[in-house]
C-alpha cells in the first residue's frame, strides 16, 4: 500500500487534550518509525522529554524536543529526517520562517520520511498555507471564527469543519471538555482508513 505523508493540524484552546491525543499517536508511532523531535518555544512543556541539541538532530532516536530558537527550523531541515516532527504552539514561530523551510514543509517532507504534527489554539492561528497541504485536523474546542479562513478553505472542508465545530461546542458545554473530531482534509486517508 502507498504511504501517504501526514500534515495533521491540531487545533483547540489550552486545556481541550491536545497535548494528551499527540502523547498518545506519539505512542503508538514511535515504536514503528523510531524517531520524534519535538519543537517548543517554552522549555517548561514536555517536561518528561530530554532535549536534544542542533548536533544530534540528525541521528537521535527515540522521542526528544528542542527548544526553539532562531535559526532551529533550518537546522531540522537539513539535518532530521525519518520520524515525527511536532511542532508544538506552531503560531509562536511558524510565521517567522522562510520560504525555503515551508517548501520543505510541503513538497519534500514526503522524500525525507518526515510526518509533521503542527498544534495551534485556534483556526484562525493556522497559516493559511497549512490549509493547502494539511491531510487531516484533529478539532478541538475553538472560540474563533472559521469563516476568517474560508478564503483559504476548500468549500467543502470549510462546511465540514464548521459543523464540526458546533458538534464539539455542543458536546463542551454538556460537559465533555476533551471532545474533538478527526477531520480528514485529504481524502486519500479516509480511503485507507476504510481498507
């Protein structure tokens, strides 16, 4: 079976499990491809992590995080490849890169086996070039309004994720406050979720 690079966006406010549900893919991924970078900007988060540093990017294994500092997404574009790469409150630092690092983000991820994993509080946080190569979104509960992306949102998408979430609000306020929904932007996944 083809495999499929993974971009999935992680959207939701502080406190909806976001990091919990990638604890968990991390997991269950680790194992199978052996590599996890985490990137943060704040050395308080993943605690139970050891950092890794610029050096040993290219040849760690297991799960690691760095914290970010100018200049740390170019060294992971040169230097990682083979696993995850989390990029944890994405909002912080994404904007800030060049354009050669989002191409890489985009076209040669798949050529260097790298599955990214972007989180963000809120829809409007996510770039708007997430939104062209994004293969899936894990929707938490948001407060922001999705039509400030529905230039940049396929028509469809949009519907989805919109419906989704007031699903997810509804399900909030009746208590359930780590409600989310996985919403699968390129169908080739749901495909092979079906097989």
């Amino acid at each position: 079976m083809k495999r499929y690079p993974v971009c999935t966006m992680f959207v939701g406010i502080n406190g909806t499990g976001k990091t919990t549900a990638m604890k968990r893919i991390i997991e269950k991924t680790v194992t199978a491809r052996n590599r996890c970078l985490i990137v943060t900007p704040d050395p308080a988060e993943w605690r139970e992590v050891l950092p890794v540093d610029g050096r040993e990017i290219a040849t760690f294994s297991g799960v690691r995080k760095i914290i970010y500092f100018k200049g740390c997404m170019e060294e992971i574009q040169k230097y990682y490849s083979n696993g995850l790469l989390v990029m944890d409150d994405a909002r912080v630092y994404i904007h800030a890169q060049s354009d050669d690092f989002m191409q890489w983000l985009q076209i040669r991820r798949r050529q260097v086996g790298v599955d990214i994993f972007a989180m963000f509080h809120g829809l409007t946080q996510v770039p708007p070039v997430f939104f062209t190569f994004a293969t899936n979104l894990f929707l938490f509960y948001t407060k922001d309004n999705i039509k400030r992306r529905g230039m940049v949102v396929d028509e469809s998408d949009f519907n989805e994720i919109a419906a989704a979430q007031k699903r997810i609000a509804a399900r909030v306020q009746k208590g359930d406050m780590y409600a989310y929904e996985i919403i699968y932007l390129d169908k080739r996944f749901l495909q092979q979720k079906k097989q």
